[in-house]
C-alpha cells in the first residue's frame, strides 16, 4: 500500500491526557511504524507549544482554555492550521467536531481531499451539559437540542464518521447521522508492561491483605466517581480500599464529598505519571470506571491486560466488553447496593474471569488495519 499523509485536528492533546488524547497517541504511533506520515493539528497552549518544539509533526492551534474543564482548548488562531496546506495530507481525520474540527473540515474542502470524524465524547449527554454548562433542566434539553443539530450538521460533511462502539453507532443513526463505521480505539498491548503484585503494592503503600478496587482517569463529574465515593463506607466494611487514581475538574469536589462522609478507606493520588502507570493495574484487584458517559474505556483495555476484573455500569458503551470475554461484572450504574455486592462477587471469583478475547479484539494492529481500510 503506498505511504499516506494524515493530518489529526484535535482540541484536547498532551501535556492534557485523556481518552482522546491515547486514541490519537496509539493510533499515529501505529500508522507511523507502518510508514505513513501523521500530522497532528492541536488546539493548545504554551504546554503544548514546548511539545511541538521537539515534535516537527505537531502543529499548535492557539486558543484560550475552557474554563470549566481546563485540560481543553479552543483553538481560534487558524495560523499553524493553515500549513496543511503546505503538507498536502491525503486523509484529514477530525477527532473533535468543534474548533479544531472545523479548521480540519475547511482544510478538506481547500485541498479536496477525504474528511473524516471520529465521534469521541458524548458531548450532548445531560451529564456533560450539566457538568459544564447548567443544571437548569429546560436549559439542558435546549442546549441537547442545539448541540445534536450542530453534530448532524458536522459530520454530515465528512464521508465517513466512525464510532468506537456499537452502542456509539446506535445513538448516532437514531439522530439521522449516515455512513457510520465501527472502529475501537485499539491498545498497543505489546508495549506494556506488568510489575510485580506485591512489589508495586509496597511501593503504593498498600498492604498484601487489602482489597483494592481501582478508578484510572479523568476526575470530572460526568464519570460518576460521586457513586465509588458514596459506596466507599460499604466497601470498607467488606475489607476494601478505594483509589481514584487521576486528575482532573471535579477533584476538591469529590475529596469534599469523601471527607464529609467521612470515608477513611479511599485514596486521591493526583496525575499518574506514565511509568507508573502499571503500578497500580498490578495492585489492583478491581477496576471500577462508573461512568455512563464512555463511548468505549479504554482503562477497561488496559485492566484485560493487567487481568484485573472489571466492575462496568450496565446499559452503557462499556458493557460492549462482555462480548468479547467474561471480564467482569455490570452493575445498576445508579445503586450503591448493587455496586457493593458485585464487588464482593468478583472478588470471591476472581478464578472465573477471562480477558483473551478483549487483548485480540482491541490490540492496536487490529484496529488500525481497519482504520487503513477506509482511509483507503
């Protein structure tokens, strides 16, 4: 197949990280050691300014940040996009449909050449707009009317727009949305690494004997943390211990709500840093992601490798999982109870679980070979 150009256009990317930002990291470092050139077009600030000092490849879009959710930029100065027009890409891939997006979407129509979006974050979800915009509910059901209008008419105008679940792909034909492909964000598997159980437990500061039930990622109020904090009494009184590992938004909030419950078994650790990422998967003996707001969770990937079980709310884009393997358990996304006693049953039949399946469906070769094939 011949070298192809891509250019990325992004409104959230490093030093930021999330699930959009490992998406687009994964998939570029996969495409590159297959011999295409990707370009990424960020949205950013002076952090990721100093990224693209040493990243030739990275063009920084500069904006101001959004104030309620500060890992994200809107892009508004279109100088550093405009230089797609030097690289001549063959595919401009947008990973959001606002800012950057759009300087993607007008560079596609300058250049003539193939536009496609991937849809990330349910950005019209009632948890996104109340946790970033207003709680007021005629307020909510008018801004889900006017940003499913917006999205229709965004990518509308690409010729593919790929969902990372089935469940993703369902929401967005029911809204009218046309030539939708699944494709999952898929994990580099072979570049991951274990360490030691109780080495890394030593090094948390956990004990053999504890039982450690793991939350990774963003700390904002659309992930439902708020359900972990209020089942952390329960859990205690089963021998659990709670880590939020992350950073993010909602943090004080939640170590408010923790402190005035009165919890002693729940641990904040901050930002992770990438090396010691595998410190805590290998501690772990649950992880538990409460979000209804995924499109797929790609921390429930990286529990399958780490063959840590997964304690997944039901009636959501991440009970996809189940498909695949019987890596865990689903639970009422809305009751402490129900979160509770799955816990405990997973932690009692830890043999039962198996995660072979995710580790073959979601490993970065796999979905990337499908990602080529439309691009081609």
């Amino acid at each position: 197949m011949e070298t192809l150009k891509i250019a990325f256009y992004t409104d959230s990317y490093l030093p930021s990280r999330d699930g959009v930002v490992t998406s687009i990291i994964n998939t570029r470092k996969e495409l590159e050691r297959r011999g295409h050139e990707v370009y990424i077009f960020a949205s950013g600030g002076r952090q990721t300014a100093k990224i693209a000092k040493k990243d030739k490849k990275l063009f920084v879009i500069k904006g101001m940040q959004f104030n309620r959710y500060p890992q994200y930029t809107m892009g508004f100065i279109n100088k550093e996009s405009a230089k797609a027009m030097d690289i001549m890409p063959d595919i401009i891939h947008a990973h959001t449909p606002f800012s950057a997006g759009l300087f993607g979407y007008k560079a596609s129509v300058q250049l003539n050449t193939k536009f496609i979006g991937t849809f990330h974050t349910m950005v019209f979800s009632d948890e996104a707009i109340s946790a970033y915009f207003t709680n007021n509910k005629a307020a909510i059901k008018l801004s889900r009317f006017v940003v499913m209008r917006y999205l229709k008419w965004f990518y509308s105008k690409t010729d593919s727009v790929i969902a990372p679940t089935v469940y993703v792909r369902n929401i967005l034909k029911n809204a009218g949305l046309k030539n939708i492909k699944v494709i999952p964000t898929g994990v580099d598997f072979n570049s991951m690494r274990i360490e030691n159980r109780e080495q890394a437990r030593i090094k948390l500061g956990l004990k053999s004997k504890d039982k450690v039930i793991l939350y990774f990622g963003r700390v904002s109020k659309e992930k439902n943390i708020d359900l972990l904090i209020k089942a952390a009494k329960p859990l205690s009184a089963a021998g659990f211990k709670v880590i939020i590992a992350g950073s993010g938004p909602y943090n004080k909030d939640l170590m408010y709500l923790n402190k005035r419950i009165g919890n002693k078994n729940v641990i904040f650790t901050g930002f992770i840093k990438e090396e010691d990422i595998p410190f805590y998967y290998s501690a772990a003996d649950i992880l538990c992601n409460p979000s209804t707001f995924e499109t797929q969770g790609i921390v429930d990937l990286y529990a399958a490798f780490y063959k840590v079980p997964i304690l997944l709310p039901e009636k959501g884009a991440q009970e996809e999982l189940l498909k695949y393997s019987r890596c865990g358990e689903k639970f009422n996304a809305h009751s402490i109870n129900n979160l509770v006693e799955k816990a405990n049953y997973i932690y009692d039949n830890e043999h039962k679980y198996k995660f072979n399946g995710i580790i073959k469906e979601f490993d970065i070769t796999r979905t990337v070979d499908k990602l080529i094939a439309i691009y081609s």
